[in-house]
C-alpha cells in the first residue's frame, strides 16, 4: 500500500498543480477545451479522448492511438464583505495566483473492432482557498485545500451500430489540508491526511438517428480515509494577576488524526441535436449528490472535533454549440447555470460556494495527426448574503477566469 501511494503520490504531481474549484462545490468538471468551450455540454458527443471522463462509451467513435494532453489554469478571487455588528469589513481571498491543473487522456481501438480503450489521468475534484491571517473570519478559515487526482482506464464495448457502453475503475490519490485560527493571529489549528480510494464510472452512448445523439455517464461515490495528523500551535501571552503578570507559554502540539470524508457520486444526460454536418447543440443536465456530505469528524487522540456541512444535492445546466468550417477550424461556444450547493445554516468562508453564471468560447482545428484546441472561461458568482449569526455574516461575491489548451496526436 505504501508503494501503491507513493506512485499515486507522483501521479498527483504530474497530473496536478495547486488545483482551484471555482465553485460546484469543489468539483473540477472541465476536462479538455473543446468540451469546456462547449460549457462542458459533451456527454452525448464525447468524440475525443476526454470521452474517458465526459462518456467512456464514446471512446469507440474513432480508430487507432490517440492522445490528448491538456492544461487547465484559472485566476480565482473571492470577495468578501463581513456585516459584523459595529464594524464593517471587505476583503479578498489573498490566494489570487495562476493555479494549473494539468490533464491526460489516452484510447485504442483496433479497425473493425468491437472493443476500445481509453486511460485518463486526471483532477475531478480540488479546492484551494487562503484568507490573510488577519480577517475577522480566521476561527472559521484561514486555508483550505482539497488534491483528488484520479487515474482511470476504462474499455468500451459496440453493441450495435447506434449503441455503446463503456466504463473502468477510478484509483483516486486525495489529500485534504484545513487550517482555522485559534485566538489571535500567530495561532493556528491545522488538520492534514490523505489516502488512496477506489471508484468506477459509466457511460452509455445511444445515435438512433444522424440528427440526434444521446448520452449518459455515471460516476460513483467514494470515501476517503484521510488518515494523517492534527497541530495546534499558539503564541505565548501574558495575563495579568494579584500576584504579577503570569505568562502562558507557546503551545505546539501534535497528533494522529483521521476524518472520513464521502465523495460524492455524479449522473450527467446529454442531448445532441446535429442539424447538419457542421453544426451541433447540445444540452447536458448534471447532478452532483451533494447530499451524501454530512458532518466530517476529526478523530485524533484527545477528542473528536465535528465539521458539519450538511450539503444540498444540486444540478450544472449546460449548454454548448460547435460550427464546422473547413480545413478542420471550429468555433464554440457555451454557457452553465451552476446552483449553490451549500445552504446557508452550514455556510463557510472556506468553501464560499454561491449560485454561478459561467460563459466559455473557443476555436480549434483537427487535421489528419494532430489537433488543437483553446478555450476561454469566465465565471461570475452572484452575491451571496450569509446570515446566520457568526463571523461569516456577510455579503460573498466570486470572479474567475480560466484559459485551457489542449493539443492532440493520432499515431
């Protein structure tokens, strides 16, 4: 098991760099510019090597080797603005840098065979956020990151002309790190683990017609053991007393410590309409079973602190459109809705997660070998009023914009 995580450990370097979800909770569902151009509307269409993650029974839509290598990045902050009786602040998230997150996507199929193949490598899920240590908010969070790199081979089977399945297992590396002040800024509560889980995903692509093409993709649940450690750290500070000024010394202490922490499944339906040979819509509707996370308890060996989040199950609407031109060009374009997943009883700026309008454009070119593709996404969160009377309390607003390039190669 040690040597099985330390590979998936490397894995995570190569397939990740300070991962950002930008919302949807902290699921990263944009995979590869074209479908992101599309507004990740690619279930029913799935006709690349991002198939692996967007439909796996789409990866029998083409012959031979293919590669895809992608790099997502996105420029992420937040903003915030505290309604605190008798003071007023508005700050930012100081965690404002390019954050990459690299992906990798690979499918065979012999000509005239009925089975293909496909290996991804991969981030679904990531979160990273950072408050300076000196906002009122920082005993609710002042850092929060989430790393989940999945690898996922998957074979694919051609039922029929119009119908194909497909799917594999997921290995997942995830690793979780939460820091929250304690007293005064210097402090701080530090939690930090990680594990190796194991899932699957699911696809089914169904083309009755050459005008109409249906899609479904299903990715389970898994829980994640962060097995690691807790450190509590504080500085000392003198009180005052009848007998003189007693001092409290600094504390920095250390502990084992696990928390299970529950993934949650996923289901996207896809519809594609191609009315022509050089156009297509699609509209995807995908639900993420928020639901399934609860309360995340941090067990170590002097307690067990409870972490509620208690979310809601919510839904992306996804919309993309793609127009052919000759000598391979294409254009496309795409828009989002994603609902808020987290109600407002369990609110924290640590995952400031809103309801969120997401618009995305791109252009890119297939020729025999090689294709390209570069897409273009800018996110808006709506503002968000928190009101449950804690520190939290206060109006959340949330701005990103992210750049995707991808390049493939057909041996």
């Amino acid at each position: 098991m040690k040597t099985a995580k330390s590979l998936l450990c490397v894995a995570s370097i190569l397939a990740l760099s300070a991962p950002a979800a930008f919302s949807l909770g902290f699921r990263i569902p944009d995979q590869a510019a074209e479908p992101i151009a599309r507004g990740n509307a690619f279930a029913a269409t799935a006709d690349n090597p991002s198939a692996v993650y967007y439909n796996p029974a789409g990866i029998m839509q083409s012959e031979g080797l293919h590669s895809l290598l992608s790099v997502y990045a996105i420029s992420l902050q937040d903003h915030v603005e505290l309604a605190a009786k008798g003071r007023h602040d508005s700050f930012s998230n100081v965690n404002l840098e390019l954050q990459v997150a690299p992906q990798s996507y690979y499918t065979y199929r012999k000509k005239g065979e009925s089975l293909g193949f496909g290996l991804g490598i991969y981030a679904p899920y990531g979160f990273g956020v950072e408050y300076a240590d000196d906002t009122p908010i920082r005993k609710l969070a002042k850092r929060g990151r989430i790393v989940y790199v999945t690898i996922n081979p998957v074979v694919a089977w051609q039922i029929t002309d119009t119908l194909s399945v497909g799917g594999g297992p997921t290995i997942n590396y995830g690793q979780a790190t939460f820091t929250r002040g304690i007293i005064s800024p210097g402090d701080e509560f530090k939690f930090k683990g990680d594990d190796i889980a194991v899932g699957f995903d699911a696809g089914v692509m169904w083309n009755p017609h050459h005008m109409h093409h249906f899609g479904l993709t299903y990715h389970s649940a898994t829980s994640v053991n962060f097995d690691g450690y807790t450190r509590v750290q504080t500085n000392p500070f003198t009180i005052r007393t009848p007998r003189g000024p007693l001092t409290i010394p600094a504390i920095d202490s250390r502990q084992d410590a696990r928390a299970i922490f529950r993934i949650p499944q996923n289901i996207v339906l896809g519809y594609s309409f191609r009315p022509a040979d050089d156009w297509n819509f699609e509209f995807n509707l995908d639900w993420t079973d928020w639901h399934a996370l609860k309360t995340v308890t941090i067990q170590n060996s002097s307690g067990k602190i409870a972490v509620p989040f208690n979310w809601q199950s919510s839904f992306l609407y996804e919309f993309g459109v793609t127009k052919t031109f000759a000598h391979g060009l294409r254009l496309s374009g795409g828009y989002i809705y994603s609902e808020n997943s987290v109600p407002n009883d369990s609110f924290n700026p640590g995952i400031p997660d809103s309801n969120r309008h997401i618009f995305s454009f791109g252009v890119g070119q297939s020729l025999e070998r090689f294709n390209w593709d570069l897409g273009y996404q800018y996110a808006h969160g709506v503002p968000r009023t928190v009101s449950q009377g804690s520190a939290a309390d206060g109006t959340y607003t949330s701005n990103s914009h992210a750049l995707t390039v991808s390049f493939g190669y057909n041996f």
